[in-house]
C-alpha cells in the first residue's frame, strides 16, 4: 500500500464509507470554498449527520479504519476483486482525528465501520481499541456508533458494547438466497446469532443498570441494521417481513434500507441499474407504519401488488393499504378508536392525538380535520365528521388518482 498522508487517508476511507445507510447521513450539492471564494464546503471528508436516541440531530466522523477487505461481498466496492485504491488508518490515527474534530467543534461524535483485514478477531480488535482508547485514555464523552463483525469472538463484540453508544452488523441482504449468492464469504445464520448476542447483553445490562448505579453500560443506543434493495430479487413484501423479524426478534432500534447502487468495475451478477430511490423511501415508510401506526407487518405486506409483491412508487403505503381494504372506511372522527383514525390517510400521529384530545370537549367537522392535515383531498374520502360524510366515494373505481398527490411534498411524509 503507497505511503498516504492522512489527508489523503481520510479522503478514501471517508468516501468509501459513505455506502452505509446507518447512521443516516443528509446529502446535498457540491459546494466547497477551497479556492478562496465564500465560506464554507459540502465536500469536507467523512461529516455525516445523525440523529440521537433523543431526536437530536449530531455530526458525526463517519470513516472506515479501512477499505481493504479479504472478503469479495458482490455489491460491495471494497471488495477483494475490487480495483479501487486503498487505505488504513491505525487505531491510534481514528481516535487522533477524532479528538482533533472534536476539539474543533466539528463532530459530536464517531461511526466506524471496517473492511476485514487479516481475520474478524483482529478487524474487531482494531475497532475496539479505537473506542477504548477515546473513553479510556482521553475520557472522550462523545457518541461512538461501532460496526461489529459477526464472525468475531463474542467476548470481542461484546467489549464494542461497554464502549459504543450503538453497535449495528448489517444483515446485508433481505433473504438467505441473496446473502449466499451476493455474500458467499458471509453467513445469515453467524449474524443473527451475533444480533441475538447483542439483545441478550443489552437487556442484561439495562437489568443490572437498574439494580445497581455502578454495573457498566452497554449500547444504551442499542442495536441497528442495514439492508440493500435491488441487488437481488427480493420483493418489498420479504422486505418487509425480514424487517419486522428482525425488530420482533433482537429488538432493534433501526433498520436501514438503502438502494443498490452500481459500483465501479461492477460484478457480473449485480444488476445494471439501481432501483428507484422512491422504492427506498417507500421502504422507509413502511418501516415506520409498523413501528409508529401499529400495523402488523402482514398489513402492510398486503398493500403491496398481489402480482409483484411491490408496493406502489406512486403513492405511499397506507393509502395503498386503504384504497385496497375500503371496506375499512369511512371512519368516523368523533367515535373511532386511536388504531382505526391511525388507518386514516392524511392524518399522522400528531394529528390523531390532536383529535382524541379535542373531541372530548366538541364535536369535529372536516374543517377542524383540515387544519391538522396537509391534504384534506386525501382524508375526506376517508372520513366522516360532523356535517361531512362521503357519497359512496370509497366505492368509485376513479378514487386513486383523486387522492393520490400529484407530487409528494416534504411534509405529506409525515402525514402519512
Ligand atoms: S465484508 Fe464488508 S467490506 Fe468486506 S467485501 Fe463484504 S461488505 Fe465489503
């Protein structure tokens, strides 16, 4: 490996992290101000931005030790086969940078991920000793997000958790086909059985927290996991199901999607285009209908093609799920439960707590509901209020594009 100065190291193990969705980072245009015009640069290396277990959005380092990798994962582009140019930090360069960013008031924090170098107990080592040397030797206070390796020894990953705020393995693959084929090197069995290691020492010590102020903490950020869409053919609905399996199984805190994208000197088996973003943040909003609307994974599976097995790019996945179940609707504002106004198109939690609260001193017309949606359109075919009910709308074959939007705006995401 050519002598790199670490300038040039950040620059290549910053970027070649970038393909990791889980610590979600915002993306933008290039701007830089390197040339002495203006102020300030979107291309610095290796800034991400996080949010915190408390909503908080934080900066965060986000590098990998590095990108060479005895491993030959398809999608990846750190591959073994991979032509690309590589890089290492040691652990003492991460945690150096880090403080260095830290005391500069440019971070708040670290993610670090690694190819595998040598063997997993020693990749594993190298990320442990980064995270013990900031809390032990510089009592570094900052959140640290570990990638672990499933194939390294428990008591390896385990020493991850008393440093890191959260540790997340990538199940990489939706189905134990794709993994196989797409990932020979890895196994679904070894990472799950790595995740259940995980949940069981997380509550162990959550317990132990309770009982006694001095026992350590561990991952107190919990676990997280990331999955690829589009690299193999796995519907949105084994999407959706492995999701839900894997929250009800290790009690993740997130799983992250990301699309497929195509990766220089691409291996022949990958596919030659990525999938739409729209179907990542259909993906997205899906995941957040099990986790916040209380629909049981089946449901949401439901509002997918019975053909294809795909939700729609079209419209997001609880309209789907409601002009596919009308026989759900209307519903009735001033006496539905929380769980069927959840089910209402257009009205978001907030809005439905809005609603539970209000109506207990009067009733609510549809201009009361108008003022808690951004989209009455969508919510009126749906819905009975006072003065308000729908004519047999929700049986009108044209409802569809009535109440789809003609293009999604920033905030219908979250009315979702
Ligand atoms: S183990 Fe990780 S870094 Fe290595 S090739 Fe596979 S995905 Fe890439």
């Amino acid at each position: 490996m050519a002598q790199l100065d670490t300038r040039e190291k950040l620059a290549i193990l910053a970027d070649a992290a970038k393909y990791d969705a889980s610590c979600s980072s915002s993306g933008t245009s290039k701007r830089k101000s390197s040339g002495g015009k203006g102020l300030g640069s979107t291309e610095g290396s290796g800034i991400c931005h996080a949010y915190a277990p408390d909503g908080r959005c934080i900066s965060l380092l986000k590098i990998l030790l590095t990108n060479s990798c005895i491993f030959d994962c398809h999608y990846c582009i750190n591959r073994r086969s991979s032509n690309v140019r590589r890089a290492r930090f040691t652990a003492q360069e991460v945690v150096a940078l880090t403080l260095s960013f830290y005391r500069r008031n440019y971070i708040e924090g670290l993610f670090l991920s690694s190819g595998i170098i040598r063997s997993s107990n020693y990749t594993m080592e190298q990320l442990v000793e980064v995270a013990r040397s900031l809390r032990e030797d510089h009592d570094f206070r900052g959140y640290i997000h570990l990638k672990t390796i499933p194939d390294a020894d428990p008591e390896l990953v385990h020493q991850a958790g008393l440093y890191a705020d959260r540790v997340s393995i990538n199940v990489e693959l939706p189905t134990v086909g794709g993994l196989t084929r797409l990932a020979p090197e890895k196994s679904a069995t070894r990472i799950e059985d790595a995740m259940g290691e995980m949940k069981t020492a997380i509550i162990d010590t959550a317990d132990a927290k309770k009982r006694y102020k001095s026992a350590p903490r561990f991952a107190p950020a919990g676990q997280s996991t990331q999955m690829i869409v589009g690299a193999d053919a796995a519907t949105d609905g084994d999407i959706v199901g492995k999701a839900a399996s894997l929250y009800g199984r290790f009690g993740l805190r997130r799983v992250y999607y990301s699309a497929f994208s195509p990766i220089p000197d691409a291996s022949a088996v990958l596919p030659l285009q990525r999938p739409p973003l729209m179907r990542e943040h259909r993906l997205y909003q899906s995941d957040w209908l099990m986790r916040f609307y209380d629909y049981r994974p089946d449901e949401v599976a439901a509002a997918a093609d019975d053909a294809t097995g795909m939700l729609p790019l079209d419209i997001d996945p609880k309209l789907a799920w409601a002009l596919k179940f009308r026989d759900r609707f209307p519903v009735d504002v001033n006496r539905a439960p929380r769980e069927d106004l959840l089910r209402v198109p257009g009205l978001g939690v907030k809005a439905v707590h809005s609603i539970l609260s209000a109506r207990r001193w009067r009733r609510l017309s549809l201009e009361d509901v108008a003022r808690l949606t951004v989209s009455v359109a969508k919510v009126r075919p749906f819905l009975i209020a006072d003065g308000w009910r729908p004519v047999a709308l929700a049986d009108r074959a044209d409802l569809r594009p009535l109440v789809a939007p003609k293009r999604e705006t920033q905030l219908e995401l979250f009315a979702a």
